[in-house]
C-alpha cells in the first residue's frame, strides 16, 4: 500500500458540517450531556458499527492487538465508539462554555519546563481527549503553539480561535506544501511550547518503524526530528476521560541522550515515546481512536 492511499484512509476532520456543530453546540448549552450521550449511543453509534469500517477496524484491534475473547472484543469496540462520540460531544460541550474537572499526574514537569526560557515540546497521540490539554496546560508567559489538521471543519477552528481570545495560544495548521515546519521552527527558536501529535504520518512520508503493541508500526518521524534538531525537551501528553465530567492529564518527560548523535537520539526519543503510548492504551484500551489499521503492511 502507497504512502498516499493510507493517508486517505482517515479524514482527520470532525463528523457534520456547519449547522450541525452550531445546532450542537446550542443544545449543549441548556441540556445536561449525559442526555447527548445517551442518544448518540442507542441511536448513531450501532449505525457506525454496522457501515463503517471503523467497527471492523477497532474490533481487531482489541482481538489481535489486545488479545480479548470475541464477545468482550465486540463489546469493547462498541463501548469504544461510545466513548469517542462522548469526547467529540465533549469538544463542542466545551465552546458551549461547560466545564470539567481536570486531575493532572506530573504537572510539576510542566510547570518546571513552562519556567524555563528555552523552548520545548509535548507529544500526543489520538487518545482520549488531547484538546482539553490546550485549555488546562498553558503557562502564562511562554506562547504556546498547537499543531493542528490544516482541513479541520471551519465552525471548529473558529470555536477554537474564540476561546483562545486574550490567551497565549495560538494554532499551527498542517499544510500540504509543509509551510508548517517552517512556523513549528520559528517558534522553538523564540523559546516557544510546540505541540504536536506523533502517532500519525501527515504529509511527509518518513517514517520510523517501531514495534507498538507487540507488532512493527510506523510512525512519523518528523516530531522526533523536530526535536533533536535544537536538543529540546519533551514531554508526551495525554488527557484520558475517567468520568462523566473528569479527565486526568498524565505529563510524563521523554528522555533521550542529548549528547549521542543525530540518529541514535531519535531512535531513543520515538522509543520512549512508543512506551509510552503503549502504557496509556494498556491503561485505557477503549480510548484508542485511530480508525485505520494502524499496523498494515508491517
């Protein structure tokens, strides 16, 4: 399979065009979302599993990657597509103007990076709920920059941009013409926060192979190369839903050794990235939301 037909296998974008995120994100703002929930639930999300290959593609996950039975695979992939529908509901619950309570583990490693006057970086991956991290983990003097999907639905990025009036927060989009890496430079060279998601190949079709799960994946090896172009800090990043109206942030540091050269501090950045992402998923397998087959063709 080419580079170019796997990047197509995913849209990157949010379900619904304009109209329904504004009808959704009015609703939201009189109705408790546990009623959202429930409806998305018992009448679109058994629709997904029947005609999308989503239902397909995250049932194996859970029975070749996982190694669940068959009816707890079935299970789990539908409690999956519930709990992504409850982060997506979530987003727009947010730009209605509800809160949720934020538990955070290792915010002393922000918070000490956010002090320094040298640039660094924080990793995600596609699961749980990242974007609530761009609301939580903001430190009041250093700009931060977030990487986002160039395509995004317009009502999203304009929900974004309002509630990122009067912040330091501002949005990198992933362009075709790789403009992006230019702006991803300028702002570690001004000592700048840079957050980029590492679990995705966009654009670029360098990649790592590393084994994930107990088989070879690729990944991308841009955000690595990012990093250990300047010897910069970083820190993988992940927001998981632990309740109805609680997540918890989980800040853990990556480190790699600064002074080996260029190849061998990739190779230990990516890897301790990978270990990571592999003990959040063991800890929240149903919150795993990349709907392609993650592993093929290695």
């Amino acid at each position: 399979m080419t580079e170019k037909k796997a990047e197509k296998e995913w849209a990157g974008t949010t379900y619904g065009n304009r109209w329904m995120h504004r009808w959704l994100i009015r609703l939201l703002k009189v109705t408790d979302v546990r009623i959202i929930y429930l409806f998305t639930s018992v009448f679109v999300i058994p629709f997904c599993l029947l005609f999308n290959r989503s239902g397909k593609i995250i049932y194996h996950f859970f029975r070749k990657r996982m190694g669940y039975p068959l009816l707890p695979s079935l299970w789990k992939a539908y409690r999956n597509h519930c709990l992504f529908g409850q982060v997506v509901i979530d987003r727009f619950a947010m730009y209605a103007g509800k809160h949720f309570n934020i538990d955070i583990e290792g915010y002393e490693h922000f918070q000490f990076l956010a002090k320094q006057e040298s640039s660094f970086i924080q990793l995600s991956s596609h699961v749980g709920n990242y974007e609530i991290a761009g609301y939580t983990l903001v430190a009041e003097d250093k700009p931060f920059n977030a990487l986002v999907f160039g395509e995004e639905k317009a009502i999203v990025m304009e929900q974004r941009n309002e509630m990122f009036t009067n912040t330091n927060i501002k949005m990198i989009a992933v362009k075709n013409d790789m403009s992006h890496l230019f702006e991803i430079d300028h702002a570690l060279s001004e000592g700048e926060t840079v957050s980029m998601p590492a679990d995705r190949i966009w654009g670029s079709p360098k990649h790592l192979v590393i084994s994930f799960l107990g088989k070879n994946a690729r990944f991308p090896a841009g955000p690595f190369k990012v990093a250990t172009v300047r010897s910069t800090d970083v820190l993988a990043v992940n927001v998981m839903k632990t309740s109805t109206k609680t997540y918890k942030i989980y800040v853990t540091p990556l480190t790699y050794d600064k002074r080996a050269n260029r190849q061998e501090q990739v190779r230990q950045l990516s890897m301790a990235y990978v270990k990571e992402l592999e003990r959040i998923v063991k800890l929240y397998p149903t919150q795993w939301y990349n709907y392609f087959d993650f592993w093929k063709d290695e």
